[in-house]
C-alpha cells in the first residue's frame, strides 16, 4: 500500500513476508528513489516493577516529581536508580555523600530528617554561632528543602527523599543575603569538606556586589575540591537573566530551572527539574508554612534545586570519583 503525505514523500507498508528494513534496502538501489528509510515497531514487553517505599505521600500527586509515568511533566525517574536496574544491578541512595544547604536554617531532628543530620557540622553566619535551625517563625524555606533531598524512605509517613542515604547539614546565611561577605565566608568555610553545596535562595540586595565577590570565592574554591554547586537560577522571569548573574553563569555551579515556573531565561542553565506544587517536609508543629509536618505547595527554582541536589548525590554515590565538570557534563547529556 502507498499513502502520499502532504511533503510529497511516500509511505510503503511490506507486504508478502517482506521486511521495511529488506524494502528500503531496495528501494535505496533505485536511481529514480532519493532516499528509502525503513519504519520499524518496537514489541512492548511487559515487566514486572517491584513496589515503591512505602511513604505516605509517595506514590499520591503529592512526589509526582520522582515519578516516571506523571502526565505532561518531565520528572526525575529516579526508582531506576533506587532499585538497581542498571546494568549492574547497583542500588544508588547517596551514601557517603555530604550536603552543605545554604539557608535559612533546616529543622534538623525532624523525624524525616534526622537519621541524615549532621548537627556537629552546623554553622550559623548570620548570627554567628553553631546553631543552624531556624531562628524565626518564617524560617521554613530550609527544611522543606531538605527534605526533597534527604527524607527518610520506608517509615510509612511522609515523603521518600531522592538520595535518603546522604547527610545534610546547615549553613545559615538567609536573613543576610544582601550581605556579600557573609555569603564569600560560608563558600569557602565549606568548600573542602562537604561533596554538594546547596543553595536555596538567589542572593537579593545588592546584586552586581553579591556576585563579583561571591564568585571570587567559587574561583578559589575550584582548586581545593571537586565540590558541586547547585544554585537556582532565579525566579524572576520576563525581569531579569540568569546569565546576567555571576553566580548562576559561574563555571563552577549548576544552575536548575524549573517546569511551570516564572524562571530566569538565559544560557546560564545547566538543569532543568520540577519546581511546581511539590510535597515535602514543613517544620513540625505550629511552625512552619502548613497546618501539618508536610507541605504540598513548594515550588520555584530552589525546589528544583533541590531535585537537583538529590540527582548529583546519587550520582556521588554511583562514582565518588566524579569532579565539578563531570557532573556539569553528565546533566547536560541527560537532559535532567
């Protein structure tokens, strides 16, 4: 049978036991013939996918974004990883992975957070002492991004963290983030111990200063460690570029867009995750932006930073020898 598109190509289905790949092959040989591609199917095999983590909200709307079937939205897919189906049959958690937030704090003896917490490690630059929970009743931004990342799976409540086996820590910067010298500090403060620095906000104030002395410590941060940097690259969508910033447009980060969301245009993007009513971890009790220890409406870049955090531990994990620029390459191949 032939069926004449609108471009004027011909459309032939084989017949008599004859294969597309066997017609076009003839077809090619033709002079009259420009060229002959072959059509083939692909058979659906059907498989068996062991069940998830037995997390409350996991396999609801709520963790749509680690699933890999979610209508119209391009998640993260990450059970593959969780359970072992790579051809080496490797589970990946981010063990022995350690995350630096930079925040307004992380409420860190939340119950599904404190089986990754470092508390030792805390360090506190805005007021200045070892203290990285948060200070005030509006200091929720931290946890929730914590909780993305690190969330304790198969405890029947909650949420299921993308890399649950890694620990987390707090540097609490946010409250001064107009403050450049504050932000340069806590960079280089941990810069050689930690694997993945996180950021959660995009600096305000003072923008233009912010980023030329910030990215003077990413400069001298890059021969210390391969530590990855995961920043937002900015909510501020029809106003202003990430590549405008030095920070997001820093060889040394990785700047993560988000689906559905007013992001900063420009080439600076590294990664792109979702960042659109996502459930996660709230502060416990009457603190926090719910009525409950969960919230299902965090969004923006820095949520999709978070994903993105949670992507680059697994990776750690999966090859603890990776540096900054292989990270950068790897999520640019992967279209994460």
């Amino acid at each position: 049978m032939c069926i004449r598109d609108r471009s004027g190509s011909a459309w032939l289905r084989a017949t008599c036991g004859g294969t597309a790949v066997t017609a076009a092959e003839i077809l090619n040989a033709h002079p009259s013939v420009v060229r002959a591609r072959p059509i083939t199917t692909i058979p659906l095999v059907k498989t068996t996918v062991p069940p998830g983590p037995n997390d409350q909200y996991y396999n609801v709307t709520a963790q749509y974004y680690v699933h890999y079937n979610y209508p119209f939205v391009d998640t993260i897919n990450v059970w593959p990883v969780w359970c072992g189906t790579d051809p080496l049959q490797q589970e990946y958690f981010g063990r022995g992975v350690e995350i630096s937030l930079l925040d307004d704090g992380i409420q860190g003896d939340h119950p599904e957070i404190d089986h990754a917490y470092i508390f030792r490690k805390d360090t506190d630059f805005v007021d200045g002492d070892n203290d990285g929970s948060p200070a005030n009743f509006q200091d929720n931004h931290g946890t929730e991004m914590a909780g993305i990342i690190v969330a304790r799976q198969n405890n029947g409540i909650g949420i299921a963290g993308i890399a649950p086996a890694a620990e987390i820590f707090s540097t609490r910067v946010l409250g001064a983030a107009s403050d450049p010298q504050i932000l340069s500090d806590a960079l280089e403060h941990e810069s050689s111990t930690v694997d993945l620095i996180v950021s959660g906000f995009v600096p305000g104030g003072n923008y233009v200063d912010i980023s030329e002395l910030v990215a003077d410590s990413l400069d001298k941060m890059a021969d210390k460690k391969d530590t990855a940097i995961a920043y937002p690259a900015g909510d501020a969508g029809g106003v202003a570029r990430n590549d405008y910033d030095r920070l997001s447009s820093h060889r040394h980060t990785i700047a993560t867009a988000a689906f559905m969301s007013q992001t900063e245009e420009g080439c600076a993007i590294i990664a792109t995750a979702p960042g659109f009513e996502m459930g996660t971890t709230d502060r416990t009790g009457e603190d926090g932006d719910s009525d409950e220890d969960y919230m299902f409406e965090f969004g923006g870049t820095s949520a999709a930073n978070a994903c993105t955090a949670g992507v680059l531990a697994l990776m750690k994990d999966a090859r603890p020898d990776l540096g900054w620029r292989d990270y950068q390459e790897i999520l640019l191949l992967a279209g994460v």
